[in-house]
C-alpha cells in the first residue's frame, strides 16, 4: 500500500529518449542511438541533475520516474548511475515511488534484478495489443510471447507493482481483439492497468496511412480502417466492465489500479503536485512557474558540458490559470476535486468562480457535487474533452 502526504514533495521525471526502433504511430521525443550519444547524454543528464538540485530548495522528493523513450533499451549500469545521483544531491524519501518504463525485448531477468538492486519498486510495461499481427501494424519490436517472458522476468526479480500499457481504436482492432487483450492481462493480474485510445499524430507514419480516416472519425463519420468513435467508446465501456469486476479501480480516465497501487506520478500530476523534469524536452513545474528543456539533443548535451542550464516555454501560471488546472486536471480522476480545497489553495469558494459551469455540467448529468467532492458522472467522462474544456475560463 502506498501512502504518502498528497500537498507536499516533489516529484522527479527523467527523461531516456533512446528506443531502439521508432515506433509506426509515436510522436514522442524519442530515436534510436549510438553507444557515443548515449553515454555522453546520460553524463550530461547526472550533470544536469547536479546543476539543479538547488532550485527546489531541499524539498521531498516523493517520487521517480524515469520514462521515455525506452528507458530499458540502454545498458542497466547508466540507471544504477541516474539514481545514485539523484540520492547523492536529492532528499528522496524512503519509501519514494520510483518507477522505470520497460519495452518488451529490451530487459532479460538479469536487468530487472539490476533495477531491483537499485531500489526501483515499480516497472511500466508497454504491451499495447496482444494480438501479433496487431504490435506488427504498430511497428511494436516484440511479440506477446516476448512480453509474457519479460512479465515473467519482472515478477522473479521481485516485482509486484508492475503497469501494463494497452492501446484501443488501432486500425483493424475489433472488439474481440480488444476484449482478448483485457482478458490475458487480467488473467496475469498486474496491480495496475493503463487503457489509452490511440491518437493518429501528424508527423508520424500513421498519419500518413490514416490521417484522412481520423478525420473522419472525429466528425462523426465512418472511417475506413480506424475502428468508429461508436465502438471506441464500447471499447472503453469494456475496459471499465472488466477491469472493475476483475478488482481495479477505474481511478482516472484511462487509468486502474488495484487498491493501494494508484500510480503516485500519475496523480501529483492531476493534483497538480510539483515536478522536476531531467533530460531532453522534459517539462518542469515548479513554484507556479512551467518550462522545457531543449528538445535538440546536441544543444542539449553542448549546453550542460558548459555548466549551463538553458529553458524554454518559460511560463508563470496567472491565478486564474492554476484554477482552470485545478480543475480539468482533478476532474480527471473519479474522486474528482475537493470544495474546500480549492477554497483553501485559492482563498475564494470553486462555485463563485466556476458557478455557471458548474450548474449547466450538473443539470446536463454530465458532473455531479455530493458534499466537499465534485466529480465526472460517467455521462460526464464519456464526453471527458467537452466536460473538462468547460473549465477553461476564457
Ligand atoms: S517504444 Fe514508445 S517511445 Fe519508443 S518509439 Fe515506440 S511508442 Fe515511441
């Protein structure tokens, strides 16, 4: 069970942009790599993690992720490095989430006993489909056979809070394909599932097989070889059925967990809990302020081997900013958001700011408020995009 003080801390995402081939439908930042560029980069990475260790002031860090890209691709030695550094310049609590991203094919039993050994507690792995023929559509680099030996790897190397990732509304995915991949996963019990409808990106392969046919499906039309929004939404509806009679919790939108494995990071994110993030393109929010690093690795790697931190996109969150966060991020999450916090934070009651919003979400069913909480009514999460965008006050 996970149990930790929700307002305060700091949380640490790490950015490994390495994968070893790019994905049919990825527009993450992420590419494959020499051994050169990777172990210049992770120097720099420790480098940059010692250049800002003051900027948050010796606070808590209740969390780690180290994510990308494919944190599993690259030799396991250089994560022993990242955390060491991390402990050595960071007050990281005891019981600190700290969670590595694993791609099927790129970890052996050996690595996960490595991870263990350097206190990571919980793996994230990317299955998308079990389905072959599906993972070969998405330019997956495994099989589902290769991702039942890495599950199994994990699991004797002494994980059990393990995620495992999935992927509906893929071309060619049907419904049984669909409820196939929930079974088998259900079947292996990790303590935390994560069901995300696939989004065909500019800029990515699949937007040039399928650009047209997303199009088609966002204004409501039938699609060629996109599933429709129609069976999208069983899709999802499936997702909750089973998931939630199998012991989940259905805790955000797109994310389960059994009981005490509610992901840390995924929540200090909703609540809006402040994040330090290390690498290429990582975001930082810290002190209402919001910037990026450079997503241009060279810079990247020339800048900090000079001692120099150098930040983009640098935003201070006006008031008003941060309520509109407060509520479309919170409102993400089942138990939704708290009256009295929101009068707490922002020394006003949510209703004479929100009130209109609130009273039109409520008499469409789409929200409900009981008491302190106001939260999504599964109308409400059904039309989630339209429900939360209400919340944008200009
Ligand atoms: S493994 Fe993940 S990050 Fe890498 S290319 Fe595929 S989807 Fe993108």
């Amino acid at each position: 069970m996970i149990s930790f003080d929700e307002k305060t801390g700091v949380e640490i995402y790490i950015h490994i942009p390495f994968c070893v081939k790019k994905c049919a439908y990825c527009d993450f930042l992420s590419f494959p790599a020499n051994d050169e560029t990777v172990h210049k980069y992770i120097r720099a990475l420790q480098k940059e993690l010692a250049l800002r260790a003051a900027s948050i002031d010796h606070k808590r860090i209740i969390s780690i992720y180290i994510g990308g890209g494919t944190p599993s691709s690259i030799d396991e030695s250089y994560i022993g490095d990242i955390l060491e550094t991390v402990r050595f310049y960071y007050k990281v609590d005891k019981d600190a989430e700290i969670t590595i991203e694993v791609n099927p094919g790129t970890a052996t039993l050996e690595k996960f006993k490595k991870y263990h050994y350097y206190g990571i507690n919980r793996i994230s792995m990317g299955l998308q489909s079990t389905n072959n023929e599906i993972l070969k559509k998405l330019g997956r680099i495994h099989t589902y056979e290769e991702f039942l030996e890495c599950y199994e790897n994990a699991k004797k190397a002494g994980f059990d809070n393990i995620n495992v990732d999935l992927i509906s509304g893929i071309p060619g995915q049907t419904l049984d394909d669909w409820t196939d991949s929930l079974k088998k996963v259900i079947q292996l019990g990790p303590n935390h599932v994560s069901t995300y409808g696939l989004i065909v990106e500019e800029g990515t392969p699949f937007y040039d097989l399928y650009g047209e046919d997303e199009e088609r499906r966002q204004n409501g039309e039938e699609p060629l070889s996109l599933p429709s929004e129609q069976i999208e939404r069983i899709m999802y509806y499936m997702s909750i059925e089973y998931l939630c009679s199998n012991g989940y919790s259905n805790y955000e939108i797109s994310n389960f967990a059994k009981s005490g494995f509610e992901s840390r990071h995924n929540t200090g994110y909703w609540i809006g809990r402040e994040y330090l993030g290390i690498g290429l393109g990582s975001s930082s929010y810290l002190l209402g302020r919001r910037f990026d690093n450079t997503t241009d690795i060279a810079e990247y790697i020339e800048t900090i081997e000079k001692n120099k931190l150098k930040f983009y996109n640098n935003q201070t969150l006006t008031v008003k900013e941060q309520m509109e966060e407060f509520m479309f991020l919170g409102l993400r999450m089942t138990k939704g958001v708290s009256r009295k916090e929101f009068n707490d934070r922002f020394g006003v009651s949510v209703e004479a700011v929100f009130g209109d919003v609130l009273n039109e979400l409520q008499n469409a069913g789409l929200l409900i408020m009981v008491e302190d909480r106001i939260f999504l009514t599964s109308e409400g999460i059904d039309v989630s995009n339209y429900t939360l965008s209400k919340f944008l006050l200009d």
